[in-house]
C-alpha cells in the first residue's frame, strides 16, 4: 500500500503544480494590465531600460512555451503572451527578460545551469537502463552507476530553483520599478509568478524523493550481499 501511495504522490504533485499554474495563468490572463502594454513591448521597455538592446523579442508557438535563449540572445514569447494586453502576460515577459539580465550579469546558478545541460541530458536518458538492469539482475554496481547518472539530473532541477526565483524577483523589481504595472496590481502579477515556480519546486521534489528511494534500494541491495 505504501508503494502505491508513493506513486500516487509522484504522479499528483506535479498534476497539481500544472494545474496550479494553468488556472492562475487563465485567471490573470483576462485581466488587463492598466498601462495596455502587450507582453512584447514590456519585454523591450525592460531590455531597453537595462541596455540589453541586442536582445531580440519574438513570437513562438505553444501555450506557456515562454523561455529565453541564451545562444540567440531572444526572449521567446507565446502568442498569447507576446499580443496580450493582460497582468499575466506581463509578469510572464518580465520573467523572461530576467534570465535575460541573469546572462548579461552572468549570474552564477544560471551558468552553472547551463554547464550541466549536455551532463544532464545524456544522464537522464542513460540512467535509467541501469537502473533497471541493476533491479532485475541485482547487481547493486548497476544500480550504483544508474543513481548517479540520475544525480546529475536531480542536480540540475536542484540548481533550476534559484535561478528561475531570481528571474521572478528581478520580474517584480522591473515592471514595478518602470511602471508597468501598478501597486496594486503587484499582488495579482506575483500570484502567476509563484505559481510558475511551483512547478519547479515539485519537479525537484518528485526527483530528489526517486533518488532517495533509489538509494535506500541500493542500501539494502547491498546490506544482503
């Protein structure tokens, strides 16, 4: 019973974050911004105002597909977001420029980030073929050698939190700061922030719990040899 309550819990805390996120996004979507400043132009009002001027903004399929490439210099921005006129698509454009302004400061998590996506990506897809071969054939060095492989991705969530919290706090800070929103539209900007940042926090909660299984299943494939 035990086990299928852990499951229950990896499957419905991530749900919840998703779901999360997705009604608050709805919400403050339909509530608009009292400057009229789409998504897009409070991108290039913060990039302008922090004299990241070669940064481009641009527009890109998929709902919340918002991120910023730090190879192009571009701020990517959903339909939605990039056209919206609304609380939430300026909170999400404001977080975006933040990673923007992370890399132009050369902020120290969002380096290290990205010096652990190649380890990350080749760990994630290898780690679990020797997980699996390590159970089934009890061969607890395979076991070993999959945890470890799956540590470099729990790191990599691990080290995500600061740098998206920070993004979000520098997003406060900017469209605050420039007017984009006012006072008392702070709250409702930082409710869809916090949201976002949910999800974050329970993918690295969901990674670190399947890592510390993982390990008390090697402990105790060990403890019997």
């Amino acid at each position: 019973m035990g086990f299928i309550i852990y499951f229950l819990l990896l499957i419905a805390v991530p749900l919840w974050a998703q779901m999360k996120v997705k009604s608050t996004y709805k919400k403050y979507s339909k509530v608009p911004v009292s400057t009229g400043m789409n998504g897009a132009e409070t991108a290039r009002r913060i990039l302008d105002d922090n004299g990241l001027h070669n940064v481009k903004v641009v527009e890109t399929r998929g709902f919340l597909s918002d991120h910023y490439n730090p190879l192009t210099k571009t701020v990517h921005l959903s339909s939605n977001n990039f056209h919206g006129h609304s609380i939430a698509g300026a909170a999400v454009a404001a977080h975006e420029v933040g990673h923007a302004i992370q890399d132009a400061e050369s902020y120290a998590f969002l380096r290290f980030r990205h010096a652990l996506v190649p380890v990350a990506n080749i760990s994630s897809n290898l780690s679990w073929i020797f997980i699996m071969i390590g159970i089934f054939s009890t061969i607890s060095q395979m076991l070993l050698l999959g945890i470890v492989l799956m540590a470099a991705g729990v790191l990599f969530q691990i080290v995500t939190l600061p740098v998206e919290f920070n993004a979000s706090s520098r997003a406060m800070d900017q469209i605050v700061s420039s007017g984009i929103i006012r006072n008392d539209e702070e709250r409702e900007a930082r409710k869809v922030l916090n949201a976002a940042a949910m999800t974050y926090v329970a993918a690295a909660a969901v990674a670190v719990l399947e890592l510390a299984r993982l390990l008390l299943m090697y402990t105790g494939m060990t403890s019997e040899d």
